[in-house]
C-alpha cells in the first residue's frame, strides 16, 4: 500500500531514536514478562486514576483551589509503582502514561489533558529514577521521583490552567507545596505500600523487587 | 442477523497519529487564549465535526460532559474567592459581602469552556478511533517500541476481565459472610481487600500473556511484519491543514472582532 511518510526527514527521526537510545529507554532489558505486567498493572492503576476522577469530579471538586492540590497525588502512582515493581528503565514513563491513556479512554474530566499530565509526570519520576542510573528504586529515589512528579505536574497545569493569570504567586505556590507532600504520600507511600502487599502475595517472584524476599519453605 | 455495520465515517479512516496531532494542537491554541467566545466557539465546531464526520449523535457527545456543570461551579467559586484581580477591580454586583469583578467571571468563564472544549475534543478523538489503530500508528509513524506497544496493548486487553475478576472476588467475599462498612469505611475497607487480589490477578494473567508471546518469539528478531498497516495518506495531511486553517481563522477574526485575547502578551 503506498502512502507518505510518517513526517519529518528521516534523519531527524532517526538522531530521536538515537537519542532515546543514550537514555538507555530502548527496553532492551526487559523481559517479556516484565513488559506485560507493566502493561497490566499500568492498565489497572489507570483503572485507579479513574475511579479518583470520578470522586474528584463529584466530591473533591467543591474544594476550592490551592487547597485541592492536597488531592492530586493519587495520580502519580503509574511513574511509581511500575518501576518499584519492575525495576527497568522507562518504566515510570510507561506507567504513568499507559496510566493515564487508560483513565482517559474510561472517560474522565479532562480528556486530553490527562494524556500531557502523565507524560509530564512519568518524566518526572523518570529523571529521578535516570539521575540514580536506574540502580535504586526504592527510599530516596522513589520519594525524590514521587516529589518531582507532583512538582512538575502543578508546573503544567499552572500553564495549561492560566493560573498565573488569575491566582498570586502565593496561593500557586501554596499548591505547589500540597501537591509535592500530597505526591509524598499518596503516591510515593501509597506505592511503596502497594508493592509490598502484591510482593508478598508472592505473584512478583522472579521481578526485581522480589528479589531476596521470596521465603523458602 | 446483525444489521451491516455502518461505513466508517470520514473520521475513522483518518490517521490515528495525525488525528492525535491535530487535537493536541487545538488544545494547545486553546491554552494561549484567555477569554470565553472562542473556546466557546471551538466547541460549538466540535460538536458539529462530531456529528457530521464522525456520525456521534449531539446527545452522545453532550451526555458523558455533564459532570462539567459542577467543575464550572467549583471554578467559579474559586475565582470569586480568590482571583487576584478581585482586590483592584471594580464590583459588578454584591452579593452580601460577598464582591463579584468581571476579571473572576471572564476568568471563570474562560477556563470552564476551555475545559469544556478539552473534553469533547477528546471525547471525539476516543471515539473515532479504535485502539489498536492508534498504537499501531504509535509504532509505525511515531516510532514507538513495537514491544512496548504490543505489551501494552495485551494489558490493556485485560481492561474488561478486571470487571468480571472483581464481580468473582466480590461473591467469594459474600460466600464467606465478608461484611462490608458503612459510607467511607465501607469505600476504604472495599479498596483494601479488592485491590490486591485485583492486582495480583492481572500479574498472574499477565504473566501467562507474556509466555504464550514468548513460545511465538515475539520480539525475538530487530523487524517484524504486520498485517495492518497505518499508513499516512494526502488526505490526512488536507485533514491537519484544514483543522490548523478553521482554527486560526476563527482565532483571527474573533481577535479583529475585539473578543478573543491571548494569556500571554
């Protein structure tokens, strides 16, 4: 079937490629398997972040604004429990991104925008777990990458929401601190929470975070 | 017999990753605008593509926004209480003590149809589109890891058997006379005892997906065949132009008219 091309010369598309290849995110480490519980667990949190959308949507909403940023930080949960589970590079990324297309798709609020939102946050988190060289996941990593994403998803929607333009600097960085502890603890905690109780049902074994955990009998 | 499906609309057939593109350049337009008319008029051709070139009824694409009514008043409030504006401009009207100024309601009104125009935006897009196409065109024009995509795209296969996995879970729970809380109790105590049994289903199945992918050597060679494949013809590229055309056209002449403004300049 003949048709044009995918856009934008060759060369460009290719020093991308290149580029993403120096990150180290070509998933080349990754086993099938960790690629399709990613995948899963990416779908099911997505399931999550839906589920908050409709609270938020219903119950959340009639908090007013700086202070529901104390709220938003369920929403991190894909860029951190897919990489405290799995371990690999890029797996923020997917996770919160895959998270995120998933609560869209359910139908929620805020349509695309949830799509801009988990890519700005699963870099967030990526870059954390990047800057670790993707050898910790766990304590300062998982809550650094839990801070960053909370710290870069109130970054977005000061823009996409034109806070600038109707709130003072004060209140936006009122947010902007309840949505870093809220990323803390409804994210990074809740995460950390969540993949040790899915660990010890013992289903994780041969994943990077069962590692050493597993009880012979 | 099944009635013939219809012939998919104009919509449909267009590029998955060119449609993505066109949407999230409107929604980006949209960001730089600051006043209620022009998202309000997006919209409005919103509906109208969504009804005429994707053949969604006005009904299906207003229904799923309703949820809306109560962001605009949760928007409206915030910007009556705390827009910064309030303490340097003039009173429209009182309400007790209450001091409502034309820059909260432009800036309440503006970002609730922005908001507005988001949603049915998407709304349109999710519903052209079939999902496999998209990820297909992810891999194809976007570049995405074919590994990535056709791992994602088994998880997200696995979107209805969470349903049925949480209707067996569920009566397993009530076989044993598993009582459940009242109000908030109840939505805390239902989360704690669903979500990892829900969670470590989806690892068991997902881990059995993976070795069936596995015994067909997915992934084992650099290239791979499909046998669909998302191709990017004129006619998507005609779609792109004339999406990016209407819309600053509309942008301009709004602007002349006096009416739109930009949030930043």
């Amino acid at each position: 079937m003949s048709g044009g091309g995918s856009g934008g010369p060759a060369s460009s598309r290719d020093s991308a490629v290149r580029a993403g290849r120096r990150l180290g995110l070509t998933f080349k480490d990754w086993s099938t398997r960790e690629l399709v519980i990613a995948a899963a667990l990416s779908v099911a949190v997505g399931v999550i972040f839906w589920g908050w959308g409709l609270l938020w949507s219903s119950v959340l909403q009639t908090i007013p604004f700086p202070f529901h940023y104390a709220f938003v930080g369920i929403w991190m949960v894909g860029g951190l429990l897919v990489p405290y589970i799995v371990r690999r590079p890029g797996a923020a990324l997917m996770g919160e991104t895959v998270a995120a297309f998933v609560s869209m798709a359910l139908g929620n609020q805020w349509g695309v925008l949830t799509m801009a939102s988990g890519i700005i946050q699963g870099m967030g988190a990526e870059v954390v777990f990047a800057a670790f060289r993707w050898k910790r996941f766990t304590g300062v990593a998982l809550y650094g990458a839990a801070a960053l994403a909370g710290g870069f998803s109130i970054l977005l929607d000061t823009f996409v929401y034109s806070y600038y333009a109707m709130y003072s600097w004060g209140s936006i960085g009122i947010a902007a601190i309840l949505c870093i502890v809220g990323s803390l603890i409804l994210g990074g905690a809740v995460s950390q929470l969540l993949g040790g109780a899915l660990a010890r049902t013992g289903v994780l074994s041969g994943l990077a975070i069962s590692k050493g955990k597993v009880k012979k009998i | 017999m099944t009635p013939p499906a219809p012939a998919p609309s104009y919509l449909y057939r267009r590029n998955p990753s060119i449609k993505l593109l066109a949407v999230v350049l409107v929604a980006l337009t949209l960001t730089f605008i600051f006043d209620p008319a022009t998202p309000a008029v997006l919209f409005c051709l919103t509906l109208l593509v969504g009804r005429l070139l994707a053949g969604l009824s006005l009904w299906s694409q207003v229904k799923p926004l309703w949820v809306f009514v109560l962001a605009g008043v949760a928007i409206l409030l915030a910007n009556i209480f705390f827009n910064k504006e309030n303490a340097v401009s003039p009173a429209l009207v009182y309400i007790g003590s209450l001091k409502i100024t034309a820059p909260a309601l432009w800036a309440a009104g503006t970002l609730w149809l922005r908001l507005m125009a988001f949603a049915l935006l998407s709304l349109v897009f999710v519903k052209s589109t079939e999902p496999q196409h998209l990820v297909l065109s992810l891999v194809h024009q976007l570049r995405l890891n074919y590994r990535v995509a056709y791992s994602t795209l088994a998880g997200y296969r696995m979107l209805p058997l969470f349903q049925s996995d949480y209707q067996t879970i569920r009566a397993a729970h009530r076989v044993r006379g598993v009582k459940e809380g009242n109000g908030w109790l109840r939505l805390w105590s239902r989360t704690r005892r669903y979500a990892i049994p829900l969670l470590a289903g989806a690892v068991r199945k997902a881990g059995r997906i993976a070795v069936a992918m596995d015994a067909r050597a997915f992934g084992a060679l650099p290239s791979r065949t499909y046998r669909e494949r998302m191709v990017v013809q004129p006619a998507d590229w005609v779609f792109l132009a004339l999406v990016l055309l209407v819309v600053a056209a509309i942008t301009a002449a709004l602007w002349l008219a006096g009416v739109a403004r930009f949030a930043v300049g």
